[in-house]
C-alpha cells in the first residue's frame, strides 16, 4: 500500500489527515526548540553583579556557643591513643590520630558511670558525638569511655552476658 501512495494511487483515509501532518512536524520542531532553550536557560550558573554577595545559607544544624560556629554534629568511636588532661583533649587511634577537645559541658561516662577527665586512659574504648566547628575542630558533646555497659529495660533479661557465658 505504501509503494502505490507513492506513485500517486488514491488514499482510503480521510484527506483531512495529510492536510495535518506537515503542521504536526512543525509543532514538534517548534517544542523542540522550546525544550532545547529551556534547559540552555536552567543550566546556566547564576551570574552576579561584581560587588553583591551571596546570602548566607542558614542551616538547622548550625549553632553557636560563644564566638565559635559549629557546622554539624558526628559520631565517633575508636581506641583512646593519648590523653592531655591539662589540655582536655584525647586522640584515638588509627590512621588519621583524630584529637578530640573535651569541654566543661562535656558529659562523660566511663562503665556506665558518671566520670571525669583524669579518669580517662590510654587503651579505652571511646564512643560518642562531637560537633566539628568551622576551624575542623571536634568538640565533644557526649562521650563514653570503656567497654559498653548492656542497658536493662522492659523486657531484657537482666543476666549478665560473661556469667551466662560461663554457664553459672
């Protein structure tokens, strides 16, 4: 049917249809072109004028405590390394030695306990979060020191884990 449409036989659709078609092609080159505009518009970086500055981006997770801005909070866990208690910071161990700075708001337990700074030492087990301010330096918020106490709540046995091991 095709090869004698082209030889000019006599199409059983409506005429109407052919009248349309040439139209059609130009609406979809015409949209085209559209898209194609629209996304060279959306793609371009934002160009300011010299001199104006961007606003600040305010953040949820941005806060202040005196003149220092803390960007965001993180959890860390580790090996204590060193410990300065003159300085109030402890390094855990591994390939990058973080340092972390304890501050007076710091809460420190050690086995579950309520502890203080002199009571932390080499070798202990560290877990906590810290919030890093805008220099890269990590404050401690939180942090537990020692192996990690089981909490008892409803529902938990309240059995210790190395005397059921031991079968007494």
């Amino acid at each position: 049917m095709v090869e004698a449409l082209r030889n000019g036989a006599a199409c059983s659709c409506d005429a109407a249809f052919h009248a349309v078609a040439p139209q059609n092609k130009m609406n979809t080159s015409l949209l085209m072109l559209v898209a194609l505009l629209l996304t060279a518009i959306t793609t371009q970086p934002n160009v300011r004028a010299a001199g104006t500055e961007k606003p600040a981006a305010s953040s949820t997770t941005t806060k202040e405590a005196g003149t220092r801005k803390f960007n965001r909070t993180v959890p860390f866990r580790g090996k204590v390394a060193a410990m300065d208690a003159q300085k109030k910071t402890f390094t855990l161990s591994g390939p990058k030695q973080r340092v972390f700075q304890l501050s007076t708001d710091t809460q420190i337990e050690k086995a579950g306990q309520p502890a203080a700074i002199e009571d932390i030492t080499t070798g202990d087990e560290a877990r906590g979060l810290c919030q890093i301010d805008e220099d890269g330096q990590r404050i401690v918020i939180k942090a537990s020191f020692g192996p990690k106490v089981a909490k008892t709540g409803p529902g938990k046995d309240k059995a210790d884990p190395a005397e059921v091991a031991a079968g007494t």
